[in-house]
C-alpha cells in the first residue's frame, strides 16, 4: 500500500502520554499495533518479514496477520484459540501493522486486561478506575393483559441502543457493562416474549430477545433513574399498508392505491405466466410487490436478495420517457423487472443447495466474507448492466407489441446521430 500521511494520537496510561501513530483510509481510522503494545508495555515480537505481529500478555496472545481481516486470540489459561473478523483488512504501512482502531483497541484491552477508551478523536485513555466497567445487578420480566416488560438494573449509569437485526429479532447494547452469565442463566421469557440470550461482546453486554410473532415490536424506556432501563414488547397496531395475493404474487400497498391492484397483480401475472415457460422457471416464494408514491416521476426497481423484491412509483413517467411508445405503462414496466427476477433468480444446482441452508445473502461492508456467500447464493445478479438491462429491454419490448425502448424514437435518434 503506498504511504498515507501519518498522525499522533496520544494514549494515556496512568502518568505516561504516549504518542501512537493513526491515520484515515476510506473514513476509516487505523492504529499502530506495535505502538500501542510498547505504550501498554505489553511483549510484541514481529515476523522478520514483518508480515503479522504477536501481541501477548500473561493470560492471553493476540496475534494479527497484515493485509488480512482476521485476527487470532489464544488463551493461556485454557489453551482455546479463537478467529475474529475485523471490520477491514489491517495495512502495512513503512514495515507497521495499522488495525482498525474501534476494533483494535477493543482486542487490546482484553489483552491488556484494562479498558481503553476513546476520550477523543485525538486521546485514549487505560481506566484504572474498576467503576468505570457498568455490571448488571438484575434482570427481571413484567407482564400486564397485552405488553410484556424486561427491566434490567445496572451499579452505573446505563448507555445503551437498540438494534432490530431481522423478522422479530431484537438486540439491546449495553456499553462497557459485563455479567456473569450463570447468575442470570434461571430467567425465563414470558409473555410475548419467546427466547432471552444474554452474551459479554468486546466489553459490552448484548440481550438479544426473539418476540413471539413478527407483528411484536420492541422498544427502548428509559427509568427516572440512570441505572435502570425497560424494554418494552408490545403488538404492533394496524399497518397503513394493506396486503392482497394472487398465485405467485403478494402486493403491499395503501389504501389510496387501491384502485390499482387487481390491475397490477393481473399485469404481474400475465407477464410471469410467458417468462416462466420462456426461462422455464418457476418461482421459489411469491414475489412481492410495494406500490410507492413519493418521487416525482414514476420509475421501478427490483433485487433479488433476500428475497424476490419490485418497487413501483406510481406517479407519471420522467419527460425523457415521452418518446418511447409503450401499450401501458404498468403492464410495461413489470415485464422489465421481472425479467431481472427470472433471470437472477434462476439457480443452478449449487446456488439452490446453497440457498436452502444460507438463503439469498446480502453483501455487507462491514462483513467482507458475505461478498462470497452473496455470490455463491445469487450469481447471476452481478453479471454486467449491459448483460442486464439488454435482456430486459428487449423483453420489455417484445411484450408490449412492439412498443418499447428498442424501437422507441429515442433510439431511432441516437443510432442516426452516431451513423451521421
């Protein structure tokens, strides 16, 4: 990697500021490991290469390879070796392994058996203070006819956020707090609550609750005391948005759309009916339709993953779209989207096995290694746009008579204008 312009960040350690080389890439900070390690005077030894870099203390063994995501630590108490997935690859920069620094600084303190904080983007900061680490005292359920509570009391002042991961899954953060799990292990869900699992994450506690039904939500209640704080589980109430299915279709959509959703869904399947026998494709779930009226012209869009996805704006076609002749607009542009349907959600016999086991994977920036499992589970959505949208256009076209992009005026003019 070529050289980044390089700055300090002082770390404080009792009396001692010591200077620690950082440095941005891509919005993202990166620290010295070697550097940290001398000002925690903890032993490091670095590959002759230079190539990775071991940083140990008398429990434990922290060693991190460059240009690579994932780090190993290895208890000494219990010989237990453990992978760990960075949110990026560490550099190496002039012969020194930079980490990512939120993450770094987490697997340091572990190490170090003292928590580093960030005090500011310009200082860290070893506690000595034993106060500063937040410890749960108790966790109990409430229950009343219809909500459900989790009341959970901490010694300190509790920081916290909540985070909906997927369906009626819930996860609340607690900030530098710990527990031991075998006091709490007897807790049992209630009420609409289905599942508890309480787990310590790089300095943090994580409650992680499974609702019984996805039309349960969570949310954060805050006590008149800093120390206490409620989760409080209830039934959603009846959604803006109005469901309807057809065979192979489920349309989500509000009520002042409703005069188009008998249309929609009969153009859907019309559309479906002909592609399935010309790909000889037959769709695994029904494929879900949201009708949307927030933009000024209307336009549509389609994924594959997670799941089989169109999004329709209803409001007029953009002014660039008056020159292309087309029989009616939404029979015209479902055809477009399901073809990249059918054809991205075609599966050959290893993305179907696959698929049984991982579904459809989204990639995620934060999480490298999905990248591969999203290729693995849906190859051909990253084939080119040209590849894409050719397919698409000329079905589009085909459909509709006729009547479409490939022999619109538009591109009458554009193939006169290159010949001239």
């Amino acid at each position: 990697m070529l050289s980044q312009e390089i700055s300090n960040i002082t770390l404080v350690n009792g009396e001692q500021n010591n200077q620690v080389p950082v440095y941005s890439f891509e919005g993202n900070m990166y620290i010295s490991l070697q550097h940290v390690a001398e000002a925690l005077a903890l032993i490091y030894n670095k590959l002759e290469d230079f190539s990775a870099i071991e940083i140990e203390s008398e429990k434990m063994k922290l060693i991190i390879t460059g240009r690579n995501p994932y780090v190993i630590l290895h208890s000494k108490e219990d010989n237990k070796t453990r992978s760990i997935q960075l949110i990026t690859s560490t550099h190496v920069i002039d012969k020194i392994i930079f980490a990512p620094m939120p993450q770094a600084i987490d697997l340091l303190s572990f190490v170090y058996e003292k928590p580093i904080v960030i005090v500011n983007p310009n200082r860290l900061m070893v506690i000595d203070d034993e106060d500063y680490i937040n410890s749960i005292l108790d966790i109990s359920f409430q229950e009343n006819e219809t909500d459900t509570y989790l009341k959970i009391v901490t010694k300190n002042r509790i920081i916290s956020f909540l985070e909906f991961d997927y369906d009626n899954n819930f996860t609340l953060k607690l900030k530098h707090t710990s527990l031991i799990k075998q006091e709490f292990s007897s807790i049992t869900p209630v009420g609409l609550v289905k599942d508890i699992q309480l787990n310590n994450v790089n300095n943090n506690t994580e409650v992680n609750i499974t609702t019984v039904s996805k039309n349960c939500f969570v949310e954060l209640v805050k006590s008149s005391n800093d120390n206490e704080i409620y989760l409080h589980v209830f039934v959603r109430e009846d959604s803006e948005r109005f469901e309807r299915e057809s065979e192979h279709f489920k349309i989500v959509y509000r009520e002042n759309h409703s005069h188009l959703v008998n249309h929609l869904l009969s153009s859907a399947e019309n559309a479906l009916l002909e592609l399935m026998d010309l790909f000889d494709y037959n769709p695994s779930e029904k494929i879900i339709i949201a009708t949307y009226d927030v933009s000024d012209y209307g336009f549509s869009t389609t994924t594959t993953i997670p799941q089989n996805y169109i999004r329709i704006e209803i409001e007029p076609l953009e002014p660039g779209y008056e020159v292309v002749p087309y029989n009616e607009r939404y029979q015209w542009l479902l055809s477009h989207e399901l073809v990249h349907i059918v054809v991205n959600d075609q599966g050959s016999g290893i993305e179907s096995l696959l698929r049984k086991i991982l579904g459809k994977v989204i990639p995620e920036k934060t999480n490298p290694s999905t990248v591969v499992y999203s290729l693995l589970t849906n190859y051909q959505r990253y084939t080119p746009r040209w590849y894409q949208e050719a397919i698409a256009v000329f079905i589009e076209t085909w459909f509709s008579g006729g009547y479409g992009r490939i022999l619109g005026n538009f591109d009458e003019m554009y193939f006169r204008t290159m010949l001239l």
